[in-house]
C-alpha cells in the first residue's frame, strides 16, 4: 500500500498510522556513513579548537569551513550537477543535527550550507546557479545572508535598505544596514534583500562582498557562540549588476519566509545534535564524579534529570524527522505530477511550515532544558569555562531568537493553521463542532480492554479535540480580532506542541514495538508513559487558562468539564520509569536512543 502523507496542520484532524512516519532507527547506511563523516568531522578538527574559535579567529574559521567544503559536507542536498551529493531533505537534516554538536561552529555552518546558498539553488538562474553554487559546494565561497536591520527584525518586510536602478539600466544601486550577518566577517557572497524604489516588497540580491561600497563591522560581542563571525554590513552607493536579482522584483519576502521555515526546521536538528553533545558529557561526569562515597549517577536527583533530559531529546528526534520525511514525500509526489524540482522544494516547505515552527520551537527550548541541567549535574564545575556544558548553555540560548524567536513561531503555528482552515485547506469546522456536540451528550469512557497503543491513541483524540474546543470557542468569541489576544494564542499554540510531540513519539515507539522484542521495547514505552502522562498536565493547565481568559457561566463550566475529560489519563509511576531510562543511559555511559 502506498504512504499516506497527510497535509501540513492536518495531524490536528485526521489519524496519522505509525507505518507512515519515518523513524531515526530507519536510516540507511549511506546515510549513517554521511553522519559519520560529519561526526568525525566535528571531533577531530572543530572540537580540538573550539577556544581559539571564540577569540573571534575569523583565518580559523575560514579554514575550517573550507575545510569542509572540501570533505562534501556543505553539498549533501546539493544537484550533483553542482558538485553536491543529491541527497534527499531526511539525509540533510540527519548531517545537521551531526554537525549541531560542534557548538559556535555549528551556527558558521547551518548559514552558508542554508539561508547563505539554498535561495540561490530555489531561485536563482541557471547561469547564477552555476556561477555560485559549486564554489559555495566546494567551501571556495562562503556565503551569508542579509535580511534583519537595525529596525526590521521580527517584521523583515519593513526593512529600509534601497536598490535603485541607474540609468544604464545595467545596474542596482544598493544603500542600507544590515545586522546580525552571521558569516558576514568571513563572507564572500551576500544574499542581500532591499526595495526598488518605492515597492511595496522586498527583492533579493547576490552581493559580491567585495564590491566597492560594501564594509564589514567589527565582530559583535556576543553571550554565546562567540566562534561564528557575527557583524553588521553597511551598503554605500553598492553597484549590483541588473543580472543578479536574485528571483522575481518584490519577491524578495516570499524568498525570506521560505527560507526562514527551511531555517527552522533545519535549526530543530543542529540542535538536537547540541543536545545529545550536552547529555552525553553530563552522562560521562555523573559516572566518573564521586560525592558521599558513591558515583552521582546513582543518586536519584541525578538520574531524574538524566533521564528527562533524554526524554525531551527523544521527542524532539520524533517529531523532527517525522516532518523532514512529510518534506520528502511531499516533494515526490509534486514531482511526479509534473511540478518542476525547484518548485517542488519550496512548495514541500511551505505545506509544512506548521510543523517547522514546532520543530524549532520543541528543540530549541527542549536544549535549553538539556543545557540548562547539563551544568546542574556538573555542579560548581558547570560554571568553569573549562568545561563543555558552560560553553554549550551560553550557546544554547539564541536558538529561541533565531529564524524567527519563539513567540513570533508560536503565533505562526497558530495563525497558519486558521488561516488554512478559513481557505478550506484543512477542515475545522466540523471536527470542532462534533467536540462541541459531544460535550452535550454523555461521556465515553472507553473499554477497559484496550492494548496499550489503544489506549494511548485515545489519549492524543482527546488531546486534539481540547485544541478544537478552545480554537472554536475562541474564534465565536473574538472572530478576526483573535490574532490581538496573543496569550491565548500561546496557550493554543502549547497545546498544539504538545500534541504533536506526542503523537509522533507514540507513532515512532509503536512502529519500534513491531522491531524490537518486549524486553528491548520496555524502556522507550517508560518514555512515552512519562511523557504523554506530563503533557496531559500541561495541556490541561493550557486549555484552563485559555477558557478562563474569555468563557463564562455555562459556556466556561462546559469547556472545564470537557477539559477535565479530555486530559484524564492513566496514572504512571514516573519515578520509575525514570530510573529506568536512566539505568539505560548510566550502562550505556551514552545516550543511545
């Protein structure tokens, strides 16, 4: 039978099988093989100097990404054509989150490899894509992109960077500032995006960074990932030949929104790798520090954040390539009903650019977490520069700003998902009017004689259908003026993360339970207890806040009933299981999930 692959925001709505989503266990060999690269990659040659790095050694870093581009690792999903490897959307993100844990370095990387080489590959000329692309391949050019300025950052479109045709017509002239270029110190070609005069719009430009008029600001002081080259770029009466628009006049924003959701799905992997970095040096410490005689990892306190760190970093693996996969079959079947390969990519992102902004909200707040106990189970050794957990806690922290912050993604995720509903992309209506019917009638409580993925199947319908009660309750209440209560916004948006955390990590131990026997399958069944008894919680604490905001009288008593019966789950002995994981991740001295 051939995959369904359900529509972007459609996990809301419809039931996804667990033989339909692809798993991390799945990779094949060439894929492991190209991770391997990278590890090694990150191990012998990034690690080694990562100190040196955050000096702000711009001829270091320059030479490791050369470096790089020599190995092949900036072309996996690059045409071959274009010296690249070809490999699908699941592969490039699995090399990502390799390189995630190579901590200032990994930010260097994710920009040229991405936003500072990808608008080229979807939206250039065939005569700009083999200008550019093998050298940026190849590690000769590095690239980086330039979108935020001083006053345009969340809103990019209001940006106040000029490109004026000169009389020639041969030419752009380019004024303008931008800030936080990531590679700009290093950089050789600049994505640049500015107005033609008085449009409305954003164009896209390839800057030559060495053209007369451009000057690059000192390194920015930064927190964290103080080794990637950080600066602001200045344009001065910039001549930009008419040949390198890059895509369509005004089509600029278009470019940057597409590429801020391939950014944040792409970031949901770096930093994954980041966080399985964090938990396995934390893992290595608690076996070899010795407090009151024993190994810390045998103290219970120790083992909970051991093993909730794992937790967070397993759902966050789920829900990831569960995506990354859609992406791919999405772009398949494009192709094969005739779309063009270029159109087929971008259009595959944008189907899922509610799922990228859960991706990257999940896995940048799930390493923050990560990072945040690492240095605790380090104790006063956590906060010495000397060790890697207070490096990587300082870096942790931008990926809730970068590609968009977390609110403005949380907005998103909701926000796309009405705004879908209302074109009849997905069906809203009636699912959330059935919750409302069924809140009138009597209770189903179930059989007592579901399996275990039954019953956990039932907790994810019930799940979803508080979202649907509170997002139709809401848009009676408020109509278009929801998008001014963006508190609530919030707490849909949680529940909408949640959810979706959920019910991939369910789909993936399920699909696990028909490779592994019982006694192997145990302790990722303990994961999906604990974490699916956690989230009902929060999502019960979500959905009452969100009711109190606005319901009343009969109308707030009926959706805290419902809240209460849609979120009642089984108890779990959580200490436990945790202890059970954690024995895992102690043995195994790693984390190997």
């Amino acid at each position: 039978m051939s995959k369904k692959n359900i529509k972007g925001g459609e996990f809301l709505v419809k039931e996804t099988l667990a033989e339909d989503v692809f798993i991390p266990e799945e990779f094949n060999e060439e894929q492991r093989m190209m991770a391997q690269t990278c590890s090694d990659f990150v191990d012998t040659q990034v690690i080694p100097v990562v100190d040196q790095l955050d000096k702000h050694d711009r001829e270091l870093l320059t030479k490791l990404m050369k470096d790089a581009g020599e190995l092949g690792i900036f072309g996996v999903s690059i045409p071959e054509e274009y010296e690249g490897f070809g490999q699908n959307f699941v592969t490039s993100m699995l090399t990502n989150e390799e390189m995630g844990r190579s901590f200032s370095f990994a930010v260097a990387f994710s920009a040229h490899s991405g936003i500072g080489t990808l608008p080229i590959l979807y939206y250039g000329t065939k005569e700009q894509k083999e200008k550019y692309l093998p050298k940026l391949v190849t590690g000769e050019y590095i690239g980086a992109y330039c979108l935020t300025e001083p006053d345009a950052g969340s809103d990019p479109n209001s940006g106040k960077s000029k490109a004026e045709l000169i009389e020639d017509g041969k030419h752009y002239k380019m004024n303008g500032v931008k800030m936080w270029i990531t590679n700009g110190g290093i950089a050789d070609v600049l994505i640049v995006f500015a107005k033609v005069g008085d449009d409305k719009n954003l164009t896209a430009f390839i800057v030559d960074s060495k053209s007369e008029g451009v000057t690059i600001g000192a390194e920015e002081e930064k927190m964290g990932i103080r080794g990637s080259s950080t600066v602001q770029i200045y344009f001065n009466d910039v001549m930009v030949p008419a040949e390198n628009m890059l895509g369509d006049r005004n089509g600029g924003f278009k470019i940057a929104l597409y590429i801020l959701n391939l950014g944040r799905i792409k970031l949901g992997a770096a930093v994954l790798g980041g966080a399985k970095g964090i938990l396995g040096n934390a893992i290595n410490y608690a076996n070899e520090r010795k407090q009151f005689g024993k190994k810390i990892s045998s103290f219970g306190a120790i083992q909970y954040k051991i093993a909730e760190m794992a937790i967070q970093i397993f759902a966050g693996a789920s829900l990831t390539y569960r995506v990354s996969q859609n992406v791919d079959d999405e772009k398949d079947a494009l192709i094969a009903s005739g779309m063009q390969k270029d159109k087929a990519d971008i259009e595959a992102i944008r189907q899922y650019a509610i799922e990228a902004s859960i991706v990257k909200v999940f896995d940048s707040e799930a390493l923050d977490y990560v990072a945040d106990e690492g240095v605790q189970i380090y104790g006063g050794m956590g906060y010495s520069a000397e060790t890697p957990v207070e490096k990587a806690y300082r870096d942790a922290r931008i990926n809730r700003i970068f590609e968009g912050t977390n609110e403005i993604n949380r907005m998103v995720i909701v926000g796309e998902i009405l705004k879908r509903a209302f074109k009849g992309e997905i069906d809203l209506l009636n699912p959330a009017t059935a919750v409302a019917k069924e809140l009138m009638g009597i209770p189903d409580f179930g059989s007592s004689s579901m399996d275990y993925f039954e019953e956990k199947k039932k907790y994810l319908v019930n799940f979803k259908k508080t979202i649907l009660m509170i997002s139709g309750a809401a848009l009676q209440k408020f109509g278009k003026k929801l998008n001014d209560e963006q508190e609530l916004l919030f707490n849909a948006a949680n529940m909408l993360i949640f959810t979706y955390a959920a019910e991939s990590m369910m789909l993936r131990v399920e699909k696990l339970s028909k490779m592994y026997d019982e006694n192997k399958i145990g302790v990722y069944k303990d994961m999906l207890d604990v974490f699916m008894y956690d989230v009902a919680y929060k999502i019960n604490k979500e959905g009452v806040d969100g009711i109190n905001s606005f319901a009343e009288g009969d109308e707030q008593m009926g959706m805290l009933m419902g809240m209460k019966r849609f979120t009642k789950v089984e108890g779990v002995n959580v200490i436990a299981a945790r202890r059970r994981i954690a024995a895992k991740l102690i043995d195994d001295n790693k984390y190997n999930f």
